[in-house]
C-alpha cells in the first residue's frame, strides 16, 4: 500500500478501502511507500503445512499455523505470536509477500532445521477470544501456544519465539509466564512500557501513530481474509467478520482516550513490571531511531539477569530485524539455546552496538533496504547495563553549548507552540522536514564549539532546562539532538519530549543522563505564570559518534512530527522563556562511552539509517 493510498484512505475515512487493498505493508509502518505491488513472489518452502487452533486457558480457540522443514523426525520450534496475520503464515497471502513480518527470515530458520510457527491472539484475525491490547490474557495465551507447541508430535519439545514489535512483545510476556518448554526468546523493537514508550512520551500525548497503527491493523487482517478465501475457510472468514465488529468496541485508539493518564488499565500494560520473572536467555534488538515504538522499551533489560541477556543496538527503523548481518548472530543464539548446539555463543560479549549502519538497498523497497543494512563498525561490551561517564554541556550566552562550562548570559524567549521541523516521516521517509513558519522565533538552537577530539555517546541523554511561561498551567517542550559537519551539513541524532506538569521524578530510577517521570495524576505540577520550573527532558535512548571538527546542538521547541508519532501538543500560545545563568544552570547531560577508538572517517551525508542531513538553517 503505498503512502499517497494510505492518505486518501485517512481523509475519506473508509476503513473498508484498506481492507480491501490487501497489498504488502511494513510491519508496524502504516502508509509506508514500499511499491504499488508485493516485490516478491514465494513457492511453497516448506515440506508440510499444519493448520489448527489450540485452546487457551479459558477455553478461548486460538488460530495456528506451521511450516516444517522438508523430512522427517520432529523439529525444534521458533514460534511467532503476534495479532497481525501470524496464524495464517504458509497462505496465499504469504506466498505473495503479503505478510506482516519477513518470509526470507522464516525461509532460512525451516532451511535451517526450524519448524516455523504462528499463533493469533484472541480476537484477532480468526482467533477467538476478546481483543485485549497487552492485556492480563496475552501472556497466559503465548504459554498455552508454547506449551501446545513443544507437545505436538513434530516438535522435539523445544520451543524458543522470535520476532520485532508485537511479536517482541508477546515474547516478552509469554517468558514472564515461564511455560515449560521454552528455551530462549528473540524480541526486537519492543514496547516496555506502552504509555511512556509510546502512548504520551515525555507525559505529551501521540495519537497519531495509535490511529495509524488500527488502520494498520485492518489491513493485515485483509491479509488473514485473503488466504482464508483461497482456502475456503468458512470457519476463519466468519471468526474475521466477528472480530472485524468487535476490535471496534475495544480500539485502542477509545482505551486512550478513557485513560489520558497514568491508571491502573495502563499499568496492566507495562511489560517491564513483570520481565524480572524471565528465566531463559534472551536476545534484544533495539533501532534508535525506531519510528514505531520508538528507542525506550521501558529499560526492560536492566530487570533480567545480565548473565542472561545478549543485546544488539543500532541506528535505524522498525524493520532492521531482517537484516541479514543480525539474522547471523539471531540464528547462532537458537542455534545453541534451543538446538543444544556448542557454538561458543554463550561466551560471546553480551552487548553489540552498532555504528553508523547503514544499507546498500533501495529505500523504496523495506525488505531490500533492511536485509542488506549492516554496521559501519561495532563496539562490544562484556555485560550489560553499559558503564558511561556523563559529561555536561553549559547553555550559555549567544546559543553557546559549553563542555564542561557553567551556565551563562540572560535568558533567552521563544514564541510557543511552534513546532519543530518534521523527521522520518512516512510521508518523506529518512528525511528533514521543512521548518514550520516562524520557526525563526519559535525555537531556540544552543551549538557547541568544534569538538576537540572524537566523542562516542551511549544511552539515553537529560536536557535540564529551566523554563517559564506568562501564562500556564502547562506547555510541552520537545528537544532534538544533532551533529553540525565542518561542511555545514546538519545530522538527526535523537529526539526527547516532556510535558512540563509531567516533570516530577522518580529519584530511585532517575540518574544524570536519565530522567524518569513518576507520571501519575497525583505528581502533576501546573505551572505558575512567570515561575521558572526545572524540567529533565530524556533524548530517547541512542549511540551516535560526534569525531573531531564537528559540533553538538540542540533545538529547543514544541513537539513535531517523528517517525509514526505526532503530538497533541498543549496549545495555548506564549512567549516562554528559558533560563540559563547560575541560579538556574540549564544544561545538556550525555553519557560518554570512554576508549573508544573509531576507526573510520565520517560516512557520507543520508548514508545512516534514519539518520538524515540538512543544510544548517542558522547558515
């Protein structure tokens, strides 16, 4: 489906038109421009196809489907439980490439002696059951698969799960279950904690990307609907019809609406609360720059044992769990924890980051732009969490950004909301925007001198800005990170949002580079007119290498479109003011990452990932 169609679709408001396109999507990546047709046709790969439904818990008739290597014997299993179109992976539909998440991936694990599985969670496609986004069942239902799986008389009884997104997700809940049977989990791109991580960044809610998201979802199970016609499956195609009714009473685009803020439905939602109760091994894969779930994921990882985590980072999109460089490490992780193999992969550094990946593919082509997409150069690290040492940034007088200085100079004004350019969008994918008008005098940029030395970041960053308005009780801030080029050209580097009510923290879970909201309706703080108040604004999670000669800044504005997510910004207008001398020492916190030695010169400008230039508009 490609973004113009998706577009018309959203201003005529048929829903009907989406699930009658049925044309291959990005996962996760309503609109995104792809082509006007699958770019891949398949032949059945497999040696046989087992279609059924297993029984939940609770009785609930879950949708399944698997593929088997071509032989006899029973097979190790890697299930994907997602409520895209995972219960009919082997359909007419998948066979055209029109499938949620990769057949090539799916391709090489049953070549590889896999078993490949998909599960339907209830109320999805032609599961039955309640749709519950994330809730109390989703994780009891991924046991029940797990535990169906590993007793099915072509499983050897051992069963690991893979998958980015909402298959990232189910892992992560199905594991805090502990089923028996389940040896090591896959998760990539995954939501720890869906309101922060998503729902209301930074405490300032982001509808968009959640309406998107529904539409999103009723074309897959347009997918779902076109392999069940081709296979005359009465029984699905009316569980569809079914469901197609009933999403609608439980849309998540209405639960967010009920619950605007921190309560105990969105608690029920926030997956890092139960990941310490993971006990197999684990391998993670996060993008930076992920444009649907963004870079957060709630910090789950630092609540499972290190002994058991293995993790993989890199700039990039959503998608960038096809590429074919991480599928090496992916396979030799289930390889050894579900096959039993002695490879040596429990011995390898636990943490991988990647720098400055970048693809030799087409980006009008996401399987072709993410399966060839590798790193420029990688920094391993033994364990995870990551030691960095936080190294402050003065903002001071004249747009100054000072290492290591103390705040100076009088206070700076803006106009608010104006808001800042647009990045990565799926109208104009990997790109800048242009900047909004009167951005000239709704934003404020702090620039750093040319860097000295080269500087690598790791991790989340804080800008702790002091700031007022004349008029209140509120006002959102959002900051974007970037790196100035000797040439002049601008690179995106990360984003980071706060509603200034929002700003009470968590002081156990805040450190210098990471603010955490508190975020709930008792914390709320409204501003007083004229009051200048300390706000922590966290830059999502990132690694990003500044070398020597080039230069840091911020932007400072009202939050614009990123990615998949654009903000229902506070919108009465002000002139608000940002402080930056002694008593009120605004500054930037970022966590360096100490001996490294980069040992490549600076890639060419809209070489990186998500990772986009621009002319520098102070220029």
């Amino acid at each position: 489906m490609t973004r113009q169609t998706f577009n018309r679709a959203l201003a005529a408001g048929t829903c009907g038109l989406l699930l009658a396109l049925g044309a291959h999507a990005a996962q996760d990546v309503p609109g995104q421009e792809v082509s006007s047709a699958p770019t891949r046709t398949w032949q059945p790969f497999w040696g046989k196809r087992v279609t059924g439904y297993l029984k939940a818990a609770d009785g609930a008739e879950l949708r399944y489907s698997v593929l088997l290597p071509k032989g006899d014997g029973k097979f190790p299993v890697l299930l994907r439980y997602s409520g895209y179109d995972s219960g009919s992976i082997g359909g007419s539909a998948y066979l055209a490439d029109d499938e949620t998440f990769s057949v090539d991936l799916d391709k090489q694990l049953l070549e590889q002696g896999y078993a490949v599985m998909g599960v339907q969670a209830r109320g999805t496609g032609c599961s039955q059951g309640t749709f519950d986004f994330l809730g109390p069942d989703y994780g009891k239902d991924g046991r029940a698969a797990v535990e169906f799986a590993a007793k099915q008389g072509w499983s050897n009884g051992n069963v690991g799960m893979f998958g980015w997104s909402w298959a990232g997700m189910s892992q992560l809940m199905t594991a805090s279950e502990r089923p028996s049977g389940l040896k090591a989990i896959a998760p990539g791109m995954a939501m720890g904690d869906a309101r922060s991580d998503s729902w209301a960044p930074g405490g300032v809610p982001a509808p968009e990307f959640v309406t998107g998201w529904h539409w999103y979802l009723s074309q897959r199970w347009a997918a779902v609907k076109a392999s069940a016609e081709s296979e005359q499956d009465q029984r699905c195609l009316k569980q569809l019809a079914q469901n197609e009714v009933d999403v609608k009473k439980h849309a998540l685009t209405y639960q967010i609406i009920r619950h605007p803020l921190r309560d105990e439905w969105s608690a029920q939602r926030s997956i890092r609360d139960r990941t310490h109760l993971i006990q197999v091994p684990v391998l993670s894969m996060q993008a930076w720059q992920d444009e649907a779930v963004m870079a957060r994921e709630g910090y789950y990882h630092e609540t499972i044992n290190p002994e058991q985590l293995w993790l993989v980072q890199s700039n990039g999109p959503h998608d960038l769990y096809e590429s074919r460089h991480y599928r090496k490490k992916l396979q030799a992780f289930f390889d050894h924890f579900v096959k039993g193999l002695d490879n040596g992969f429990d011995k390898l550094p636990h943490v991988e980051i990647w720098q400055e990946t970048a693809s030799s593919g087409a980006r009008d082509d996401l399987h072709g732009l993410n399966e060839p997409a590798k790193p420029g150069w990688t920094i391993t690290r033994e364990r995870y969490p990551v030691a960095v040492t936080p190294l402050t940034f003065a903002l001071g007088a004249k747009g100054s950004l000072v290492e290591g200085g103390k705040p100076s100079g009088e206070p700076d004004q803006y106009n608010y909301p104006v808001a800042g350019p647009d990045v990565n969008t799926y109208e104009v994918d990997n790109a800048w925007g242009e900047q909004k008008p009167g951005w000239k005098d709704g934003s404020l940029a702090y620039t750093s001198a040319p860097l000295t030395r080269d500087l690598v970041t790791y991790g989340p960053g804080s800008a702790d800005l002091w700031l007022s308005t004349p008029l209140g009780p509120d006002m959102d801030v959002q900051v974007t990170l970037t790196q100035l080029l000797p040439d002049g050209q601008e690179v995106y580097v990360q984003r980071g949002w706060l509603r200034l009510s929002a700003r009470a923290l968590d002081t156990e879970k805040s450190t210098a580079v990471r603010p955490w909201l508190l975020d709930t309706p008792d914390s709320l703080l409204p501003l007083e007119p004229d009051e200048p108040v300390l706000g922590r604004v966290e830059l999502r999670p990132f690694s990003h290498t500044f070398r020597a000669g080039s230069r840091l800044r911020i932007w400072i504005d009202a939050p614009g479109r990123t990615g998949g997510y654009g903000f229902d910004t506070y919108a009465l207008a002000a002139r608000s003011t940002l402080l930056h001398d002694a008593e009120h020492p605004s500054q930037l916190v970022l966590g360096e990452l100490a001996g490294v030695k980069v040992p490549v010169p600076q890639p060419a400008c809209d070489s990186l990932l998500k990772q986009p230039c621009r002319p520098d508009p102070l220029k």
